[in-house]
C-alpha cells in the first residue's frame, strides 16, 4: 500500500501548537492500528538546534541517535510513545549543506542549481526515502513557522507538488482572536491567510481553529463560507484544560473518520482499549486527587519552553500516582544572596539541565537547602553536577570546589571537562549526546528502585561530568554514586544516604511518555507527595 501524507501548515502567527495538533492526529491514526510518523521541516539555517539558544528557540530536543532536534519531536515522542530518529528532522541547514555538496561532487553538471526543481526535489526525495523505509501508512509533515514566510516557501512549494504524486491532505493551523471580553471571534486573519496558502497552489482540507474560548457556529459558518470547505471541516481546536484531550477532542468533532476517508485509508475500527487508557490519563491530569508543589529552579524561567520536558515529566508521573504537579519557577539568581524563603513550603526541589554561570550559586543554595531540609531532590545533568559541587563544599569541606565549567582555576574540580572533550573544536554536535548506558552498581538505591533493573539507557547532553579522583573522598563522606557508564570511567547517578535526592548525568526527562512516564520522575514524585503528607 503506499504511503499517504498529511501536511499541517500554520498561518497568522507562530506559537500555535501545531507540534501538539500534529502528534494528536500521529496519535489518533496510531489508535486505529496505522503506521505512522512524524517528520518536521525547519526553515532555518542552522544545522540543527544544538547551537541555539533554548531561552530564544525554546528547548533543544535530543533523540536515541544524537540527534539534537525541535522541542517538537518531544511532543510527538510523549504523545505516539515511540523513540524517534533524526532523519525525521528536515532543516534548512541540512538541505542546502547536502545540495551544495552534491553540486561540488559534480551530480548536477551543466545545470544551473535552483530552488524549483533541486532543493524541492530533495526534499521529496527524502519524503519518499522515509516512507519506504518505514513502510508507513500515513507520514505526517509538520511544517515549521507561518504561511507568507520566505524561511519555509520551499518546503511549502514541496508539498503542492508532492500532493500531484501521492495522496495529502493539508490542514491549517490558524488562530481566531477575540476582541475585548465579550467580543466577536474575528475571521478576518484567516480569510487573508487561507488566500495566501492558495497562492501557493495549495487548498487546505481542514481549518484547525486554535481559539481561547470554543469556536462558536457562526464563526465556523463564517470561515466555510470565504474558504469553500464545509462547516464540519473547520475543527475546533481552542484552549483544552490539558494538551493531551486534543486527541480526544477532534475524535468528538468527528475529524479521525472524515481524515481516513479523504486519505483513502483502508477502513479499521479504532482500538477501544488504547482510546480508553489514554481517556483515563487524560481525566487524571485533568482532576487529580491531590497536589503538590515543586520548585523548578532554574535560569531561563521566563521562557519555560525552556524546560518543557521537565515540565511534561512532571505531569506524566503525577498522573500516574494521581497527582497535580504544580511548579513553582525559581529564578536561580534570586537566591543567591541567601534568602531562600522562596523555596519555604515546596514538597521538591528540581535543578534541571543548564550552560553557563549565571545563577550557579542560586542553585547550589537551593540544593544545600534541600539536603538539610530532607526535601525531595531530583537533579538533572547539571542539576547532578552542581550536587557534587554542593557536596564537595559542604560536606567534604573541600572549599571552593567548583565545575572547572564556572571556575576553570578551581582547587577542587570536582566536575571537570570529559577528557575526549578536551580536542573538541568545533561547537555543533560535539557533546556527550545521545542514549547511553548506565549501570546501576548498588540495589540499595533509589535508583535500582525507581528502574528496576541493573542496565538502564537514557539520553545525555554534556560535555562536563564527575572527576574521578574525587570519587574517593565524596563517598568517604557519604555520597553515594549508583550508576556508572558499563565501563565504569563516568558516574552516571549519585544519591544522598538520608533523605531522598538524586543527581542523574542524563536526561530522563526528554524518554517520558504519557503512557510511561519516566521512573525517576515517578520516584521523586511520589517522594515529594510523602513529604507533602508529613507537613
Ligand atoms: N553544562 C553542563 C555540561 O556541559 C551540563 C549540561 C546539561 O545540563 N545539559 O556538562
């Protein structure tokens, strides 16, 4: 059977959620028994995201394979369930490095190199390439940033023509503002939008109406009548209490039969029972029986698209043990004089990943805090990091013990740069990424605990990590390390020995699915919700 496409655009304005809309129609193909995948187009010219900044771009994604992708990819990997692999990740840096090197290789001799055919061709080619290998049923293309830019034209002139060769069907992603506080939903925006997607050569199937408040009727007979689609194809697609109902929510629209018809898809029942146990998560999260708070305390937390997957982490664990995560954003250099009345009453303390040395001291004040305290710590890469150093200072009185990262003449370093790190030039791709295994060492941890297993994989992200001539001394004086890579040359977890805290070098976070959370963060949950009890 071949492979049949499914090309979300968005139009008036970037931030819409199409990455969410994208992987709920992933999701919703996925529950009647189809093969699918996801595979996002990036207009920009970097490489890849490795080298952006997550306070601009939002988070850098990383995947099994080393890959460092958009914080879309998380969003369709917690939502299909599925690990996925960098080949789905379509940039503009990516097309014109390959195009440009072809063309120095000679395979276009004579030709002068163009947009219209070589880079469009290109990137069908690759389109097909991945639908092959994957023997898929449906491919579902997200195009980043808005219709009308000139960043993501060619991919958009991609898809009108890989629409002449294969069957696609092309979704809007628009937005529908509301004026004042009794206002009119206004059309306007996506009158003018959908004119221009048909400039292009391209009429959307469906409007996905993205909206604050339910889109009413007449709004929806507004749009049907100035685009010529049906009222029924204008999809509402407004602020839903969790984002993990939209699946649920285009079910009740009607929109996962009508998709399968114009996709000439061969007709299944959807799977009750999957349907059913993402209903019961979904009203979870939606109503949990209780709450708890927990500090984030990090450095880009005006931008908290910064630290999604955390954030997402935190959900996917309460929802498990029926529990409300709220966080609470700490500014790490808002505790750095040493009032910490900011993190009084949270049930844990989470210092997630982080570069750079603003708010460094911000945060070893909070994890201090949390090991004198007895709050329930989770400590990520450098939250790890900078809970050796914690350590080192206040426990092993090793003063001024630093990350060589923040203090590169520091006495004590007891985080140091990897040593394959040490001949690295260049910047992109070059850190310790991808999954790679840890050993668990000692079953009498929270770790062994929370995995139940002794080989374990997760993603990592770093260049830094624990020096092993002070591996001696931490657990002299207590620090318990758990894990370590198989070959035992790099600590992969430590662990308080009275209370509940733990430092990972990797990034659980970035494996958590809605339907498998990730164990750590089930553990540290559910030991924050222990402490809540006791207070
Ligand atoms: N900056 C630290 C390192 O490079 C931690 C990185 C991270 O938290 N992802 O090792």
């Amino acid at each position: 059977m071949q492979t049949k496409f499914v090309v979300v655009l968005g139009s008036v304005m970037s931030g819409l959620g199409k990455g969410v809309a994208t992987s709920s129609i992933l999701k919703i193909l996925s529950f009647y028994g189809y093969k699918v995948l996801p595979v996002k187009f990036d207009g920009y010219l970097n490489y890849d995201c490795g080298t952006m900044n997550p306070y601009r771009h939002g988070e850098v994604f990383v995947l099994d394979d080393k890959s460092e992708v958009d914080m879309d990819f998380g969003m369709y990997e917690r939502f299909l369930g599925k690990d996925l692999s960098g080949e789905l990740s379509i940039t503009g840096g990516k097309l014109f490095s390959e195009i440009i090197a072809k063309e120095r290789r000679g395979d276009f001799l004579g030709a002068d190199v163009q947009i219209i055919p070589h880079l469009t061709n290109q990137i069908i080619e690759k389109i097909e390439g991945i639908a092959r290998r994957h023997k898929l049923d449906v491919l579902v293309i997200e195009v980043g940033g808005t219709v009308g830019d000139i960043e993501n034209s060619y991919f958009i002139e991609a898809m009108r023509q890989l629409a002449l060769k294969y069957k696609t069907v092309f979704i809007d992603v628009t937005y529908i503002p509301k004026l004042g506080v009794v206002g009119e939903q206004k059309t306007k925006p996506t009158q003018y939008a959908f004119k221009t997607i048909m400039g292009s050569g391209i009429i959307p199937n469906y409007i996905f109406c993205r909206a604050s408040e339910p889109i009413e009727e007449k709004t929806k007979n507004k749009i049907s009548l100035y685009t010529n689609l049906e009222a029924e194809r204008i999809i509402d697609d407004s602020d839903l209490k969790t984002l993990y109902r939209l699946p649920l929510h285009l079910i009740e629209q009607g929109f996962d039969k009508m998709l399968i018809k114009d996709l000439g898809l061969e007709r299944r029942k959807i799977d009750g029972e999957k349907l059913k146990g993402w209903r019961e998560i979904v009203e979870k999260i939606e109503n949990p029986k209780r709450r708890i708070n927990i500090a984030l305390v990090g450095k880009y937390t005006e931008l908290k698209d910064a630290y999604i997957s955390v954030r997402e982490a935190l959900t996917h664990a309460g929802a498990k043990l029926d529990a409300g995560v709220n966080i609470k954003w700490v500014e790490s250099s808002d505790l750095e004089n040493g009032d910490l009345s900011l993190l009084n009453g949270v049930d844990g303390i989470i210092v997630p990943g982080g570069f750079g040395s603003r708010g460094i001291e911000g945060k070893i004040n909070a994890i201090r805090f949390a090991r004198e305290n007895k709050i329930p710590y989770l400590g990520l890469c450098l939250g790890m990091q900078l809970m050796v150093v914690e350590y080192a200072r206040n426990v092993c009185n090793l003063k001024g013990a630093n990350s060589t990262e923040f203090d590169p003449k520091t006495r004590h370093n007891v985080i140091d740069l990897i040593p394959s790190q040490r001949k690295v030039k260049l910047k992109g791709a070059t850190m310790r990424l991808g999954a790679w295994k840890c050993k668990i060492i000692n079953t009498n941890s929270i770790a062994y605990r929370a995995y139940r297993k002794k080989i374990i994989s997760e993603r990592h992200r770093h260049r830094y990590e624990v020096n092993n001539r002070y591996r001696r001394i931490l657990e002299k004086k207590g620090l318990v390390i758990t894990g370590v890579t198989p070959d035992n040359k790099l600590v992969e977890t430590v662990e308080w020995r009275d209370s509940f805290g733990i430092g990972t070098q990797a990034h659980p976070e970035l494996k958590s699915k809605v339907e498998e959370p990730a164990p750590l963060f089930v553990s540290f949950v559910e030991a924050s919700l222990k402490r809540s009890g006791e207070k």
